[in-house]
C-alpha cells in the first residue's frame, strides 16, 4: 500500500511539473515532467531513508517556513508604516528566508521545550510519559518471560513487533523440525496471549528494509531508526547492537541480575530478634530488611544463628527467607 502511494505521489508532481513547465515557463514538455518526477523520487527516497523522522522533518520545516513569512509580514508591514523606510525587493524576499532558518534552528536545538507549545513537533523520544519503544525479536517471544515483565508493568513505553519477525516466527513453527516446530508454537502462543492482555500497547510495524539484509540487521536498524531498544535472547545480535550503538534489554542478564544472592544449602548467619508464628521458629532480618524465619531458635532471641537455607519463597509482597540452624541440617 505505502509503494502505491509513493508510486501516486511521483506521478502527481511529474503531472505537475508539465503543467507548470508549459504554463509558467513555455519549456518543453519533457523537462516538467522529468523535474516534477525528479522531486517526487528525491522525496521518496527522503521518506524511505528517514522513516518515522520524515514526518516530523517535514512538520518542522513547514511550521518554520509559515512562521518565518507570518513574522515578516508583520516586520515589513510595521516598518512600511514609516515614511523613511521603503523596503527593497532583496529584504522583502531575504527576510522571511532568514527568520524560517532561525526558527528551524530555534527549533531543532529546543525540541524538548518545543514539544509542550507544539506537541506534533516531537523529533526523538526522550523518555517521557510515553517512554522509549522497545522492539521484540523471536528468541525474546519463544523464550515466554517477556508476557511476564509486562503483566508486571515492567516496560512503560509501546512495544513493536516487526512485520519481519512474526514472518520469521512463521517459518520456525511451519519447519521440518519437530523441535524447531515445537518452539515456533510457543512462541505463537506467548505472542497471542501478549496481543489478548496488552494488544492498546502493541504496535505491528510494516518496515519492510528491503536494502538490509537479515533479519538481525533488519532489527539493528530499524532500532536506529525509531530509536528503540531491543529485548533478547540472542548473544550474537546483542554484541553486534551494542557495536552499533542499540541499547539492548538482554533477559538472561535481567534473570541474573534478579536473581536471588542466596539459594537453597548456602550458610547464613543472622541475629534472631522475636519468636515466630510456629512453634520453634525465631525471626530475624537481613540488612536490606528481608525476612528470616530461623527453625529451632525460638530459644536463641538477642543471639546470632548460622543457619543453613532450606527454602525462598518470593511474593509480591517481597521475599522470605527459610532456614535451619547449621547443626541440625547437618545431621539432616
């Protein structure tokens, strides 16, 4: 569909470029159109090298140029008022050039202000109230953990599903290979129930990057482009982003960095302060104020037990550590 209305709008400034070839300027039929149909590929090739940026470009430059003619209307008319002051045709034409590059410039090195006087003027995302895009390649959708994070709210910005990456998810659940296949039908299903519980939030991208090669390089760019990160599994995709200059969410380093500091059979020591709700059991506190529920030391109040963990149990409510004292797992 986009390829049509490129094809359209090429079509229509070839059209009117003969017009205005033969009506203003009595040239030759040919050269109108090769020129309007010159302007109409340069802009093309504008749109598809500039992607989502094209349309904010063109709003900058178009609210510059109206604003810079408005000002130096109103300049030029104010001055004319004196009988002193006869503009020449040089400052009448100079003048609003000169104040539509300034309020292009004023523009792009105040956008962040901009953006509350102009809210269609919005060049990059800086992490506001919407937040920065992130772009979900396939080992992110197999690997399932992400329906979590955003049941947990823990992206706050849209996320993108490339056009590209669903084809490739396809094609992994059509395959030959049962395990392949097995994991493409997954990756289905964590796709669909993402779509169910937070289908206001997904965007489907129809970015196609018919000059890139590969669907890695395909998601590097595209990245640039909007300026998103990406979530992933892939270790190869990461390096080959962060050379790049992508910001890259990998999950295997978001698990080890939520990842509890102790497990189960590691040694903890502890003061206990209170007696527990069971029968036996003290209770004590970590540094960073985790519960400790100490089995056998209701008796050792005010005393510190070196005990060994036996369980973790993780809420929502926070974490609670179970143990047992040293000697007693060792006899166990």
């Amino acid at each position: 569909m986009l390829h049509v209305l490129r094809g359209l709008f090429v079509a229509v400034c070839g059209l009117l470029g003969w017009h205005i070839g033969v009506q203003a300027y009595s040239a030759p039929t040919w050269q109108g159109i090769v020129i309007g149909v010159g302007f109409g590929l340069c802009c093309a090739m504008l749109e598809l090298a500039f992607a989502r940026r094209f349309i904010s470009i063109i709003s900058v430059v178009m609210f510059s140029v109206v604003f810079g003619f408005i000002v130096s209307t109103l300049v030029l008319n104010t001055l004319s008022l004196s009988d002193k002051f006869a503009p020449s045709p040089q400052v009448e034409l100079g003048l609003p050039i000169v104040l539509s590059l300034l309020s292009m410039l004023s523009i792009l090195h105040a956008k962040d202000d901009f953006k509350f006087v102009i809210p269609f003027i919005e060049l990059r995302r800086e992490g506001g109230s919407g937040g920065r895009p992130v772009i979900l390649d396939t080992s992110a959708i197999i690997d399932g953990r992400v329906a979590d994070l955003l049941d947990a709210h823990a992206f706050d910005g849209p996320i993108v599903l490339p056009r590209f990456v669903l084809q490739e998810l396809q094609a992994v659940a059509d395959s030959q290979d049962r395990m392949k296949r097995s994991r493409g039908r997954r990756g289905l299903d964590i796709l669909n129930r993402i779509r169910n519980d937070h289908g206001a939030r997904i965007t489907i991208q129809d970015a196609t990057l018919p000059d890139v090669d590969g669907v890695d390089a395909k998601l590097v760019k595209l990245a640039k482009l909007i300026e998103a990160r990406l979530l992933t599994l892939d270790f190869n995709l990461n390096k080959v982003a962060q050379v790049q200059g992508v910001e890259v969410i990998n999950l295997n380093d978001l698990a080890a960095a939520l990842r509890p500091p102790l497990i189960q059979g590691e040694p903890l020591t502890v003061r206990i302060v209170k007696p527990g709700e069971s029968p036996g059991q003290g209770v004590g506190y970590l540094e960073d104020g985790t519960m400790v529920v100490a089995e056998d030391c209701a008796t050792r109040i005010g005393q510190d037990a070196e005990l060994v963990v036996s369980n973790i149990l993780q809420t929502s409510a926070g974490r609670m550590i179970f143990g047992k004292p040293k000697e007693t797992a060792s006899r166990g």
